[in-house]
C-alpha cells in the first residue's frame, strides 16, 4: 500500500485544471445501460472508482473503452442483468446499476453494497422507489433480486438521498406513464445525469429542485455528454490553498455548484474571487474559526466537511461542525489530532479549538475524504513529516493528487509499496 510523504508549511501556489466530478461520472455510466447505442462520455476522471464501475459494466457484456479523459460506453450486449458482489462491494455506487438493468430488462440481480467506513450505507430508500414503480423486490443472500414491468408513480423520498434519486429518474426514464418524484435531492450531479438522460431521449424536468417528474419513454439512444467539473475537488484545492497561506486558483470550476462552501471559506477572513469559471483563494493572514453544518445541496457539503475540519484544526479560535447527512464521518478526527489538533466529538457535533499549527506525524487514511482532510492537514504542518498511509483511499477520488499539489509548491511525494 503506497504512502505520501509531505514536508508542510509552504504555501500553494499557481493554478490547478480540475477533473471530471467522480460523483456525476459514476451514474452516467450506469445510465449508458440504457442507450440502444454506444454513448461517449468526455472529461472523465482516472480514478479507481471510475475502473471499478468500467470493469462492473464490462463484466455486464458492455464494450467498453477508456483512454485519458474520453469513454465509450456500448452496452447494447449486456445480456445477464446480473451485478456480483465480488464486484458491487468494492465500489458502493455499482449499486447504480440496480435502476437501469431492471428497467432495461424487467429483472436485475444485484449485490447489495453493504456499509462503508462513513456509515451503514442502506440502500431503502432505492428499493421503496423501485417498489412504487412496480418493481417487485426480494433480498436473498444479499442480493436484490427485482422484478417488473415498470410504469410511472408519484413517490416522496424519505431523505434527499443523491444515490436513490439518480436510481429512480433512471428507472423511470423507461417506465410506462409520468413519475413525480418528491423531496428528490438537488445535487448538480443529479441534473448533469438528467441532461444526459434528455439528450439520449428521455423526458425529464425539475432535476436540481426537489420535484422532478419523468415521462417514460420507450426508447433511449445512445448520445456523447461532457461530465461537469469535480466540485468537491475544486474545494479540496482551495482549502489547501488557503490552510497554507498560499494563493490557488482552479480552473474550469463553476462557481454556482459551491454557493455554501464558498461563503463558509470565506467567512474564514480567505480571499476569494470567481473570474469566469475560475476561483482563486488567497490567505495571507490567520484563518478564522467559523462554525459550519452539513446538509444536502444546496447546503454545505458532507464531502467537504474533513477538508474544513484540517483548515479549522489551525485557525484562530473555535469552531464546530455538524455532520447530519452520515453517521459516522469524523474518522480524521482522531488522526488530526495525532497532529496536535484539539478536536473533541460529541455525538454528530465536533468542536475544533484551534492551535498554532499542527505538526507532521505518521496517521492513517480511513476513507476518501477522510484522507484528503490528512493530506490538507500535512500541508499546513510547518514541522515534522507527515505519512498518510493507506493512499488507496484517495486515489479513488483525486487523480494524481501528489503530482498536482507539487506543481503548487507542495513538498509531497508517493512512496510506493
Ligand atoms: C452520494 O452518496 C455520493 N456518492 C457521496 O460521495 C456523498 O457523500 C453523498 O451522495 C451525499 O452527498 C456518489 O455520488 C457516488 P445519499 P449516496 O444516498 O448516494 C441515507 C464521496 O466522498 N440513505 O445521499 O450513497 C444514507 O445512509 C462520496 O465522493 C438512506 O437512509 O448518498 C446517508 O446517511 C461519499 N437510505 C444519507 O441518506 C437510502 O436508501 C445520504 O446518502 C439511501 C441513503
């Protein structure tokens, strides 16, 4: 298992290209089950997750083909909708699958995902929106064995849940008659997969609001779809710009996708400023404390709560966080403090009493953003040497993270095993 090095305390600077959003380009390869053509995705990221979800499809029968940023995706041979454990356990987002392959076919045997380090992950609220689509729906083993001919129904998501209102506009997508989804999540994820799925066909309005509605239509072709811009790495970046002081700008973000991010790193004292589809962050001073909440889009993003917790670990005064979307998502805080951080837990709250700085120590990755928030925090250890073990974890996010910071002025390097 591979390791980076960091020696912290200098600041970042210059600009950064951002990636394809890893959370937009996971369904839209589910959805490609869809297409009774080959579709072509532009600005894909090269990440784990991304190989994962590649090599689920072509288990499948899809031809599949990845080269730098561009896929093409034919899954007209997929003839078995069947998605194995082996494969679905591990990469959660497999379970995308679920709502393309039985509307599609009319049955699907898929792994349940199981859990994760961040919490129990259930997957309910999917087979409660299947089921009111006329899915009839078995647990055996772990799988999901679901069956029916799928026709169009008014359902209210429980919670606002990302996974399980992408599931259910593709299901719908091809199911006979209108489907009005309610409290449906308004990620931009969500309305990038609707623009892919209107391109190939489908007829689908509200998506980024909480009511969306689908008219099923009986055919979708295949299309070519750039996948938006990476929003929780574009903040990932910018933390780190500002937690070292330094003077970071991404390009091709888009600044509408991270409203309440932005207003929360500002509220810090972090200079910030949009030009086009740039963002650049400059931090000369101290950060302030500031206290933020997580919640579904619009509101603070979850996936950027551990970056913040390393950003607020050194700022002036304290600050808390409040994580409401998972259950267990303060895994770093523990490694943070191994850095000299002072954060306390207490039920889903943390309370972060800013220090100096942190100091560079040997701690280990637990989770994606997990370990985007130790790397941040190695970044702004002014001594020692920090080792983020187990990098496995990032990789399934960040493409080539070490190489992109050092060409920002990080001392950071990859120790492979
Ligand atoms: C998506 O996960 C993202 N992953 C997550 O990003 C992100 O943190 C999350 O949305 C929230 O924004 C992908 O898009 C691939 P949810 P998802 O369903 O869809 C509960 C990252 O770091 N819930 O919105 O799985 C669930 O337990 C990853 O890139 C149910 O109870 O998230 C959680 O507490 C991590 N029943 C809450 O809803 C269900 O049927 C939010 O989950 C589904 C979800």
């Amino acid at each position: 298992m591979d390791t980076i090095v960091i020696h912290g305390g200098r600041p970042l600077r210059g600009c950064v290209h951002l990636r394809g959003a890893k959370n937009a380009a996971l369904p839209l390869m589910a959805a490609s089950i869809l297409a009774e053509s080959p579709c072509v995705l532009h600005n894909v990221p090269c990440l784990h997750d991304i190989f994962s979800m590649d090599k689920l499809l072509s288990h499948m029968g899809a031809i599949t083909e990845f080269t730098g940023r561009y896929m093409t995706l034919d899954t007209t041979p997929i003839t078995t909708p069947y998605a194995p454990y082996d494969l679905v356990r591990k990469m959660r987002a497999s379970f995308f699958v679920l709502g393309p392959l039985v509307a599609r076919f009319g049955r699907a045997r898929v792994s349940l995902p199981g859990g994760c380090a961040i919490g129990t992950r259930p997957v309910d609220i999917h087979l409660k929106g299947l089921e009111a689509l006329g899915c009839s729906i078995e647990l055996d083993e772990g799988y999901v064995i679901a069956e029916g001919r799928l026709r169009g129904a008014s359902f209210s998501l429980d919670f606002p849940s990302v996974g399980a209102t992408e599931t259910l506009i593709m299901a719908a997508s091809r199911a006979e008659g209108v489907t009005r989804l309610t409290n449906a999540a308004r990620e931009p994820e969500i309305e990038d997969l609707a623009d892919f799925l209107n391109a190939m066909g489908a007829q689908i309005a509200g998506a980024g609001t909480d009511t969306v509605t689908i008219t099923g239509v009986p055919e979708l072709k295949g299309v070519e779809h750039t996948v938006i811009p990476d929003r929780i790495e574009a903040g990932t970046f910018l933390i780190a710009g500002a937690v070292t002081h330094g003077d970071v700008t991404v390009l091709d973000a888009r600044e509408a996708h991270l409203t309440s991010f932005l207003e929360k790193l500002r509220a810090t004292g972090a200079e910030v400023e949009s030009c086009g589809n740039d963002i650049r962050v400059n931090a000369r001073d101290d950060l302030r404390a500031v206290d933020l909440i997580t919640q579904p889009y619009p509101g603070f993003p979850t996936d950027l709560q551990a970056q913040m917790m390393a950003l607020l670990s050194c700022a002036d005064g304290n600050g808390t966080i409040k994580e409401t979307v998972f259950e267990n998502r303060f895994m770093q805080a523990a490694e943070l403090n191994r850095m000299g951080a002072d954060i306390e837990l207490s039920g889903n709250t943390a309370i972060i009493r800013g220090v100096p700085y942190l100091k560079g120590a040997p701690v280990m990755a637990s989770d994606l953003r997990a370990s985007a928030s130790l790397v941040i925090a190695g970044l702004s250890a002014p001594r020692g040497e920090t080792l983020v073990q187990r990098v496995y974890h990032i990789d399934r996010g960040y493409e080539r993270i070490e190489e992109r910071l050092a060409a920002l002025g990080a001392d950071i390097r990859r120790v492979r095993e």
